[in-house]
C-alpha cells in the first residue's frame, strides 16, 4: 500500500473514532445502536495502537531489538521462556482478564451509558496501556523484577514497602468484593448454586486426569472439562425444578458466605495440582470463549442501547453505589481503564517470557486494549436492559423498598418504567425465584448477556440456560481469583510471618499453612461479611474500597515509571506517566476523602457511623436489632480507617517521589539507573 | 535461536496447523515438548536428567501458582 493510500485509510479511521466517539458523548433523543460503540472503541483503539504506542515505543523508551531480551540471555526453559508474542499476549491476556472490567461497567452504567464508556476507552489508550506497557518494559530491562523491587531499587526503600502493602490489601479487599459478587449472584439461587458446586467435582477430576492419568495434557482435560460443565448448566434446570433438590441447593446469602470462606481456605491448603490449576484451566477456556461469543453477539445482535446517555444519579444519589461521577465513576470502573494489578503481571512472568525488545508493545498495550473492550461490552449488556429493569436488579431492597411494589414505585418515580409483573415474567424465563436485590452487578450482566445471546442463538427457549450460563462463566473465574489470591496471599502472610519466627516462612509446614491460610481467609471474610449484613447491599461500600487500592497500585506502578523516565533523561516524555498518575491521584484521594468524610451517610463512613448511633441514642432501633446495628457502626469506622491508611500510602508515595525527582533534577548527582547491562542479542533479524 | 527459528516457520504453515499449534502453546498443553527442546539445544547447561513429563507438570504448577498469576 503506498503511502498516500494508507495516510488516506488512517483519517478515514480516525474520523469513524471521532464521529463514534461524538456519538457516545452528546445528549441525544434517539437511543443508539450497539454498533457505535464498537466502532468507537475499534477506531480509537487502532489509531492509537498505531501512533501512540508507536510513539512510546520509538521516544519515550526507545525498544531496542539489537538487545538481548532476559527470555534470551538467561533462557531456563521453565521461567525463562523466549515465546512467539501471539502467544505471549494470550497468556498476557488471561492473565489481565477478571472479573473487574465486567462488573465495574455494570455498576457504572447507573449514571448512563456516556461517562462510563468514554472512560474505558480514553482511560485505557492514555492511562491503563501505557502503565501496561511502560511497567512490562522497565520489568523486562531488569530481568523481569517485580513492581515492589523497582520501586525499592528506583525510588526508595518506603516506596519499596508501600508497594508491598499496597499488593496485600488490595488482594484481601479485592477478594471480599469479588466474593461478594458471587454470595449476591447465587443467593437463593439453586439452579447457579447447583452448576457451581458441580465445577468443584469436575475440576477433582481434571486435576486428578492431568497430574496422574494423562500428566500435563491441558487440552484433553480441559475439552472434558468445558463439556461437563456445559452439562452441568443444562441439568441446573431440572435441580430447579425438582422441590427436593431445589431445596437442597438453595442458600441464603450469610450460608453462601461461609461456604465461600471455608472453599477458599481448603482450596489455598490443599495440593494446587487438585482443584486450583484444573479450575484455573476450565476458567480460562469458558473466559475466553464467553468473552469471544459475547463480542460475536453484539455485532450479530446489533442491541439498542435503552439507559439513557446521562442519568440524574450523576448527583451522587445512585441506587447502585453512592457517590458522585467524580470521582466515583472512575473508581467503580478501575480494571477496565487502568489497573493497577497488572502491573503485578506486567512485572512477573510476563517480562521473562518476552522473545525480543519490541514484541512488548503489542503484549503490553495491545492486551489492555483487549482488556477494555471487555469492559465496553459489558457496558452495552447493561445498558442494552431497559433501565427500569437495570435498576430494579441492582438496587439493595435497603433503598428502593423490600417488596416488589415497593421497588418498582421507588424506581418509577425517579423516571424508569417497570412494574412488579415485568420482573416477576423476566425472573421465570432465566429460571430465578426474584431478580430483584440482586447487587454487585452479576445478575444484571447475565441477563443482559443472555439477551444478546439468545438473540443469536436459541431465542427467548434458551434464555435461561444462557443465563445460567453467564452467571457460571462469572461465578467460576471469580472462584478462580479467590483460589488463586489466597494462595499467594498466604504465602505473603508466610514470608511476613517469617520474619517474626521462622518456621512460619516455610512454606511446607502443615501448621504455617494452615495458619497463614486462615489469617487470609480471615481478613477477607471479614469483609464479605460486612457486606453481606450490609443493608445497603455491600457493594456499596466494598467496591469502592476494592477501586481505591487498585488505583492506588496503578499510582505506584506510574510514579515507579515517571522516577525511570526521569534517571533514563527523558524529561520532555515524561507527561506520558506522569499525566495519568496526576489523573489517577486525584482520583484516589478525592474518592479516600469523600468516602471517609462526606456528610452524605450513603457515601461517608463516619457519617453513616453517626447516622447508625443517633438512632441507637434515639431509641429508633428496636432492642433486638441493636448488637447488628453497633457492629453496623464498627464496620463503618474501620473501613473509614482502612480507607484512611490507604490515602496516607498514596501520600507519602507521592512525597517520596517528588524527593526522588527533585534530587534527580537539581541534585546534580548522576541519578542511578537499575538497569541490566546491554548484551546484544544473538538472534539474527527475522527470526 | 532454534526456538525462536521453531517458532516462525511453524507460523508460515497453513492457517489450521497454526492454530492448533497456538492453541496447544497458550494452554501449556505443548510447554514440555518446549522443555525437551531447550534441554536439546543447550545439553551443556544441564548437568541432571531431563524431569519426565509428570514432573515437569508438578514442577511447573508449583512455579506457577507460587505468585501472582491472575488478575481482578
């Protein structure tokens, strides 16, 4: 193609993103197609993957392929693997993929489908790609070094530290949110209930396949796998018809609870070859496949988008999570625009693996990118539900009243049509008791997936397999994160424990397991609990927590980036890392503050704190329900503090990082780079 | 070097090939074929016996699941 052809084509795709984008941005009479959203998210995607990734790749680091990659020079053949990059990004991809960028569009759609989804995509080209790409880079010149080493070693010994911390919170507060999530979506639920325990045998039986029948055949195992569990969603439908089996499986949301603190601790403990690597491999194939078919239904099914552009809970006063849309719409979406959990990836087994200087670019900026398409799909599934019914799903009974009448009332006098009838029919055809209360934001994803894809395939017959379906796919990656969290967070717990006395570090010992193991499912389980008791629903005030600590991560992952540009003479770039972590610091302390002072209770803790004991005082509460309303309160201070310990990590991070950058400016000393030596690679070009 | 050579021309066969090849890549299911072949072309940096198939899998699962390796 000569050059004028292809200059031709660029503007061509670049006005498709402009006008997309516009699209998405205005107020408009008539709702739009599904169809702008794709083209607005592939457009920007592509030019900026073409130019500005470019650009990073050329200036801002300058990609080296005359210089040996780790994966290289200290090739091991475990760890240390030179990997095709189509290969890497999938690995890279299944990896970055949670439950995150489907959830927190869902919750975000309460204030419209427009801010939302200009985030996802501005967010990620500008923000989340590039603390992708630049963290892999600065890892993978440091023979893959994770995030806490660099910090430590470019910006100091506290930074080093707080990244550590940072690590172990957001991992326990991550887990109770997503654990929450899966408690919510299976509440009362038998037919989900069912389809999840049976992934728990089929996954013993993978793992039992793979470690001593057919040892490290991933393929076979996982092909048996997916059918059975395929099988298992169907056969939900006759344990949901069945009175006795239906009774047997349907459970409250403090019994899901304890099942799911007692899962991860045996999960964490028992040998890894058992049940967590064959779920591991399960969960992958349905993730990816369930991403794939989602992305083929959209643009079959072409939905009209029924939420409106913006809604009046840009106020603050959203049903689904309180707070305004700064700072809050940027703190619930999170993983689907910048993450900073993957710069925990992006600085682990990624960088090794890495066969030359410029494959980076596209593992590190093009998986994210990848990453927030998810999260733009998931968007169009909530909005494509019509917004009575949206916010019937996701509102806590605790707001909009505990009977269905009540809820459809309170929802139509904020402007949302529904009525009791609606959600009762909707909840028969996907096989549910009552889709209303149904936080966290699962339920309203898999209607609004298994809309699009009975739309493909099957039409309203298989509406509730699809369903179940959907709420499967959720449920068995969410498990998987928990797995797989409270595993290395008990080897985290160990490694600190170590230090204290030192047969805890070893991580052999049955009674350092076991204790490490229940010292992590303790903590997070103390805030699935919470949420659970909550009346406001949980999620409310768990995933906010869970988005302050990511970004919280992703503001050290671009302070580490900003310190190297710096030491590498690059200050003219340095806007490129230093921008979004100005963006995402003003983010997380804007949202630290407001959710530990706001007068409003809904979004303050110490104001729900003092709401809670006036009507103690009062004599409002009745004497029964006094003890659950104390620990109400307790609940809300401690996550005001833990909230607070947070945005004094950010706080100091950023003080330390000034420091560090002032003494690199002025301090007329040659700033120290801790970057492995330059060995030429041996590879001759085109290999 | 021959990996990396391995790599490309298992790229230039036909589209099925390369697909099953890619799958078999990015679910592990060939990373002890890869093993044996970077035991092959590098013999002198390995003074033990190569691990057989069921050790490398219990190997790799311990390297695997011992950090961070999935994500929110």
């Amino acid at each position: 193609m000569n050059k004028a052809l292809r200059a031709i084509v660029w503007v061509c795709v670049s006005l498709a993103g402009a006008g997309a984008l516009a699209a998405i941005a205005f107020e408009r009479r008539e709702p739009l197609n599904a169809v702008w959203f794709v083209v607005a998210a592939a457009a920007t995607y592509a030019v900026f993957y073409r130019f500005y990734s470019a650009f990073i790749a050329a200036k801002v680091l300058a990609l080296d392929d005359t210089r040996a990659t780790p994966a290289e020079r200290l090739d091991d053949g475990k760890d240390f693997v030179p990997t095709n990059k189509w290969v890497l990004i999938g690995h890279h991809f299944a990896a970055i993929a949670g439950p995150g960028p489907l959830v927190g569009p869902t919750l975000a759609a309460q204030f419209g489908y427009m801010p939302g989804t200009l985030w996802l995509i501005l967010g990620a080209v500008l923000g989340g790609c590039v603390q992708d790409f630049t963290t892999l880079f600065f890892s993978m010149r440091r023979d893959g070094k994770s995030l806490g080493q660099m910090a430590r070693e470019e910006v100091g010994r506290r930074s080093g530290l707080l990244a550590l911390l940072a690590v172990l919170a957001i991992m326990v507060i991550l887990l109770a949110a997503v654990a929450l999530i899966v408690v919510k979506a299976l509440k009362d639920s038998p037919w989900g209930t069912f389809t999840l325990a049976m992934t728990i045998p089929i996954a013993i039986l993978m793992g039992v396949y793979l470690r001593h029948l057919r040892p490290g055949r991933v393929l076979e195992a996982s092909i048996i796998g997916v059918t059975l569990v395929m099988f298992a969603v169907v056969s939900g439908q006759w344990v949901n018809a069945s009175p006795a089996w239906s009774q047997a499986f349907t459970f409250s949301g403090p019994a899901l609870a304890i099942a799911i603190i007692i899962y991860g601790f045996a999960a964490s403990a028992l040998p890894v070859w058992l049940l967590l690597a064959p779920r591991d491999y399960l969960s992958a194939f349905i993730k990816i496949g369930a991403i794939l078919a989602l992305a083929l239904g959209i643009i079959f099914v072409r939905p009209t988008l029924q939420m409106p552009p913006l809604t009046r809970f840009i106020d603050g006063t959203g049903p689904v999570f309180a707070g305004k849309i700064f700072p809050f719409c940027f703190i619930t979406i999170a993983c689907g625009a910048v993450s900073g959990f993957h710069a925990l990836i992006a600085s682990g087994t990624t960088p090794k693996m890495i066969m030359r200087e410029s494959d980076a670019r596209v593992v590190g900026y093009g998986a994210m990118l990848m990453e927030s398409f998810v999260g733009v799909m998931a968007m169009v599934a909530a909005c494509a539900l019509s917004p009575g019914v949206y916010f019937a799903i996701n509102s806590p009974a605790g707001i909009v009243g505990k009977t269905a009448e009540a809820a459809s009332a309170t929802i139509r006098s904020w402007g949302f049509a529904v009525d009791p009838q609606t959600m009762a029919t909707l909840a028969q055809r996907v096989g549910e008791r009552t889709l209303l209360d149904r936080t966290g934001g699962a339920p309203s994803l898999a209607v609004g997936m298994a809309q699009i894809f009975s739309g493909t395939i099957g039409g309203d017959r298989l509406l509730s397999i699809w369903y179940h379906f959907a709420i499967m796919f959720e449920a068995l990656f969410i498990l998987t994160v928990l797995d797989a969290g409270t595993r290395v967070g008990r080897f985290m717990v160990q490694e600190l424990g170590g230090h204290i006395w030192k047969p805890l570090g070893r991580r052999g010992w049955l009674p350092g397991i076991l204790l490490s193991s229940g010292l992590m499912c303790g903590a997070w389980g103390f805030f699935l609990w919470q949420g659970v008791q909550d009346p406001l629903g949980g999620i409310n005030s768990v995933w906010p927590l869970f988005g302050i600590a990511n970004q919280l991560l992703a503001c050290v992952a671009l302070v580490v980036g900003t310190t190297i540009l710096l030491k590498m003479r690059r200050l003219r770039w340095i806007w490129v890392t230093l921008l979004p972590m100005v963006m995402l610091v003003s983010v997380t302390m804007t949202a630290s503050y407001q959710k530990i002072f706001d007068a409003s209770p809904r979004v303050g803790f110490l104001s729900q704190a003092r709401v809670l004991a006036a009507q103690i005082a009062s004599g409002a509460i009745p004497p029964d329900r006094i003890a659950q309303t104390q620990r109400l309160i307790l609940n809300n201070r401690l996550d005001a503090i833990v909230t607070g310990v947070l945005a004094a990590m950010i706080l100091i991070l950023i003080v330390e990082a000034i420091s560090v950058w002032a003494r690199i400016l002025f301090g007329g000393k040659k700033p120290v780079l801790h970057e492995s030596a330059y060995i030429a690679t041996r590879w001759a070009e085109g290999d | 070097m021959e990996r990396a050579m391995n790599a490309k021309t298992k790229a230039r066969t036909n589209p099925l090939k390369k697909l099953w090849w890619w799958l078999r890549q990015i679910t592990g299911d060939a990373a002890y074929e890869n093993y044996l072949a970077h035991r092959r072309v590098s013999p002198q940096e390995h003074s033990t016996a190569a691990m057989t198939r069921d050790q490398f899998y219990a190997d790799s699962l311990h390297r695997k699941y011992s950090t961070i390796n999935r994500c929110c």
